[in-house]
C-alpha cells in the first residue's frame, strides 16, 4: 500500500514544501515529456503553486517553470508556463510503474519515496474517476458533473499512448478524461465549446459528462470527461491507409468538409458572430508572427517578402464571413469516423497561443486552411509525394464544405491564402523545435504560397 503523505498548502514553496523534495526531479523529468512546451528554453526556477491531496499516495500539483524567453510567432511568449501533475508517491515501486518512474526523492517530506506519473497507475486513475462521478471539492480543486448523464463506476482505465499536448485516459472504452497538461487561467475552450454545441443540438462533438478546475493560484480548467467513440478511426489514420492503399479520399473528404461546415454553423448560434472581420489587424498580427518565426527558424527569411504580400493581399480583399467561435487548430488528427459520420473533437486550439487568443472570434476560413494543410501533410508521407491526391481531397473537401455552409472558401483566394499561409508559418516554428525531420513538409508549402496565386 501506498504510504500516506500529508502537505500544507502554507509550506508548498516553503523549505518543508514538496519542492525540497521534487525540485530536482521535476527539472530534469519536465522537458522530457511530449507535452512540455518550453524544450527549447532552459528551466531556470521551478515552484509550485499549489499542491493537494487527492487520496493516499497521490498528489495534485500545480508546478511553474521559469524560462530564458525567446521570440515566437505573435511576440515573446511569458518567461514560464504552469503545469499540471497527478504524481504518485510509494515506499517501493511496482514493476509495472517502471516507466512512469521519475526518482527517488533524497530529501524535504517526501525523502526515500519513490515518485512517479500517478496517471500510469489503474488504481490512481480509477480513483480519479471516482472523484469526477461524485462532484464535489479537494482543497481548491472542484469536480462537477452533468447530472442528466451519470457515468457508471469501476471502469477500467488506460492511458493512451498517442502524442499530444495532453494526457488522456480511457474509461470502459466508454469515456475519455482529458488533463490538460498546460494550465493558463480561464475557462478552456474544449470545455466551454463542447459544452455549448451539446446545448445547441450539435451532434457532431461529442458532450461533457463532467470536468474539473481549480480556484487557486487563479481559476483554470484542469480536465474533461466527454463519451469515448470505441470504433472511431482519427483522420489522419483513414487519409494514410487510403495514400497506402492507392484509394481517393474524395467522397471523405467531401463529408468531412459539410461536418466542419455544420460545425460552424452551430458555433455561430452558439457565440454570436462578432461582425466583419478586420482583415488589416489579422493581417498585421499575421505578419508580426512571421517577423518572430523568421528570426527563429532562419530558412525562412528568404520568402518573407512573398508571404508578407500574401498578407498584404488580406488587408485589401473583402471580408469575407462574419468572424465567429471556431475550432482553431483543425486537422486530420482532430477530427474521427465512426460509421458513415464525421465528428469534431479537441476544441482547445492551439496550445502555444494564450488562451484568451484562443477564445477571441476569428473567421471560419482559419479552420478550412487548417483542414487544407493537412491533406497536404498526409500527402507528403509517402514517397513519391502524390500532390494530385492533396489537390482532389482539398477540392472536395471545400466543395462539402460550400454545399452546407452557403458560401465557397475557394471563391476567397486572397482569404484562404493568407490563412493557409499563416498556418504553415506556425507548422514551420513547430517541426524545427519539435520534429526537425518534418520541417520540409510545411517548408515545401512556404516556397509555394511564397509565389502569388500559390
């Protein structure tokens, strides 16, 4: 059994304070996870925020890592980021919690414990669970619930292995309990999103059945409980087995493209549209970003002038559709296929702008260029590159698009270009500090839309 431990929030920083005993742990186990945003940066201070108690053995923290800042797309980013950590403590370890070992802490509370990821151990995940099917507090922590859908208890969990900027457990191949692994201060689009669709009637998102937040150091969302789809294949999967197997994608993409339409058009009557669209102001915002990615990834600053006029180009074109609540980081990956239906998932955007940028209404052709990128990313997985295959899912896809939505994104060339052209800067800072190896897959795109009418 796990050995019991008992932390006052008035000693959390202090010298008797977890710190004295993780501070060395977390420095060197943080920048090695997939969902650490600052491996670029040195970790230069660590503190904790806040720490709680949810059951023996099993702590909640709210860690800050301090960072040497850097320049990124839209201006120098705050110098540190808070995390969320589930961390078990035990006298020994498990052999199967090997690998979510950190360390064995060497002083402070928790001296000669062994500390390790709680979100690999069942137990822990069950009893997490546990507490999100009862709503109620831990300290500042408060878990609540959709009462017209209980969630039945003793559902097996499993972490799920996938990449991405969050961690996620399933439930009785029945539910899947997002922890967002980044926390910033307010309410979390994938919460407040999916929330509104379900009011809305939208079928295409799937609704939260309970969630969790904290009040302290400032309120934030923690996590997510929402139905899981068990025989749901993602996108990007389905787009790889076609390129694989030589098959079209157009009739797929042609539905996913009314999906997304659909989509959209609940999250105008959900959130009001906010009205025209300022296409100076989105395009000057589009070109700071580009100054900050060339200075940080200089094989870009050869087609600066190109993309500049593409956004050049925005600030001239009209408007084009009201700008309203959108999705914000649209992929293959974010969307799944179960059956003959498309549905919409992970609705938190992109993790590396601040969350109220995330929130502010934006024009829903953001999220077509998104969807285009993508095709163009699959496409680009297999040797030859098969551009025709990019090119039919791109014209289906906003064909599906344009039959639902009443309006063509292919009619705003100058919008969709500056857009698309936006998302492949933003992909370009990501591979070269995340996946070096495909930095020639949005490179490619830059030299394209580099050249008017790209």
């Amino acid at each position: 059994m796990p050995k019991t431990i008992t932390l006052r929030p008035r000693t959390a920083t202090g010298a008797d304070g977890p710190l004295a005993s993780l501070g060395g742990l977390l420095r060197e186990w943080l920048p090695r996870q997939r969902w650490f945003a600052g491996k670029d940066r040195p970790v230069t201070d660590l503190s904790v925020l806040g720490v709680t108690e949810l059951f023996p053995g099993c702590l909640h923290l709210l860690v800050h890592a301090s960072h040497a800042p850097v320049p990124t797309p839209g201006g120098t980013p705050p110098p540190g980021d808070c995390y969320q950590l589930l961390l078990g403590v035990r006298e020994q370890l498990a052999p199967r919690l090997e690998r979510a070992f950190i360390g064995r802490a060497t002083a402070g509370p928790l001296a000669g414990l062994a500390v390790y990821d709680a979100l690999y151990d069942p137990r822990a995940a069950s009893l997490l669970l546990e507490r999100l099917r009862r709503p109620g507090s831990a300290g500042p922590l408060r878990f609540e619930a959709d009462p017209t859908a209980p969630v039945p208890g003793g559902l097996p969990p499993r972490l799920l292995d996938a990449e991405q900027s969050n961690t996620s457990l399933v439930y009785g191949d029945a539910y899947i309990l997002k922890l967002f692994r980044r926390i910033q201060p307010g309410v979390n689009p994938d919460l407040e999103v999916s929330a509104a669709l379900a009011a809305q009637g939208c079928t295409r998102v799937p609704a939260p059945v309970a969630w969790f937040t904290t009040s302290a150091p400032r309120p934030a969302t923690l996590g997510v409980l929402q139905p899981f789809l068990p025989d749901a294949t993602d996108g990007w999967t389905l787009a790889l087995g076609a390129l694989a197997a030589g098959d079209d994608f157009t009739a797929e993409a042609r539905e996913l493209g009314r999906a997304t339409a659909e989509v959209h058009l609940a999250l105008a009557e959900a959130f009001p549209p906010a009205g025209p669209g300022e296409n100076g102001r989105t395009a000057d915002a589009m070109c700071a970003r580009l100054e900050a990615a060339a200075h940080a990834v200089p094989g870009l600053k050869p087609f600066v002038p190109g993309l500049r006029a593409a956004f050049g180009a925005l600030a001239t074109c009209d408007t084009g559709p009201p700008a309203q609540r959108i999705h914000g980081d649209l992929h293959l990956g974010q969307v799944l296929r179960a059956g003959r239906d498309w549905f919409v998932i992970d609705f938190e955007g992109e993790p590396s702008r601040p969350l109220a940028e995330r929130r502010i209404p934006q024009s829903p052709v953001r999220d077509v260029a998104g969807m285009l990128r993508s095709f163009d990313y699959a496409a680009r997985q297999r040797r030859p590159w098969r551009p025709e295959w990019a090119r039919r899912c791109r014209e289906a896809f906003c064909a599906g698009y344009a039959a639902r939505a009443g309006w063509d994104p292919r009619k705003k060339h100058a919008l969709l270009r500056a857009h698309e052209t936006d998302r492949a800067v933003y992909e370009v800072l990501y591979e070269a500090r995340h996946r070096p190896d495909w930095l020639p897959v949005p490179m490619a795109a830059i030299k394209r839309l580099a050249v008017w009418g790209g």
